[in-house]
C-alpha cells in the first residue's frame, strides 16, 4: 500500500502544479493539493520499511492525512458553490473541478486504505 500511496501522492502534486499553473499562477491556494501530495510522498517514502511497526505507523498517518484532505476539499468545494450561488454568480469551475479532484483522489484513497487494513487483519498478518 505504500507504494500505491506514492501513486496518489504524485496524482496530488500534478493536480495542485496544474490548477496553479493553469490560473496563470495567480491564486496559491491552487497548490494545496500538492502540499497534501508531497505530506503523503514524504510519509508513503517512510512506510516502505520491513520494519512492521513503522510501516503499520507511517500508512495510519498518510491514511489520516488522507481523510483530512478528502473533508477539507469536499467542504471547501461545497462552500465555494453554495457563495457563488448566493451571490447569484457561476461558479469558478476550474476550483471547483480541482477541489472535487482532489476530494475523490482522496477518498479512494483513504477506501484502499481502509480495505487494505481490513484484508491485513483479516489474514492474520496484524
């Protein structure tokens, strides 16, 4: 699983590099998901260990990472549709098409996660 959380760690830094780049690097926020991905590239890196303990450690932080992210975007990507709509306003989609982005990347994620830990217990490797 770690290496799997390499994967998405990647997918978020392409998506906040993207969003930046692509708003004429105007907006930093746009690069939060890469922070979100270099949290997950950092602590995934540390997970690929033969050591059980640290890599049981490192996977529960990236997968709690993962939920955190996975909550603040959904929030912030409803909020941000629910203030453009109030106003009477279109929403920006290229925010709002990056925040559900990295909202579904992080809720597969935090799933595979999770199905990885049941299937580990399950098998007696725990």
């Amino acid at each position: 699983m770690a290496k799997v959380t390499l994967v998405f760690a990647a997918l978020l830094i392409a998506l906040g590099l993207v969003g930046y780049l692509g708003t004429g690097s105007v907006h930093p926020t746009a690069l939060i998901p890469t922070w979100f991905g270099l949290a997950l590239g950092v602590f995934g890196y540390l997970a690929i260990s033969p050591n059980e303990g640290r890599r049981k450690l490192f996977m529960h932080v990236n997968v709690t990472i993962g939920l955190l992210g996975f909550l603040g975007a959904a929030i912030v990507a409803v909020q941000g549709h629910v203030k453009a709509a109030s106003a009477g306003l279109p929403p920006d989609e290229i925010a709002l098409a990056s925040k559900l982005t990295m909202a579904g990347l992080m809720l597969l994620y935090v799933i595979l996660c999770v199905r990885s830990f049941i299937a580990a217990r399950r098998s007696g490797k725990v």
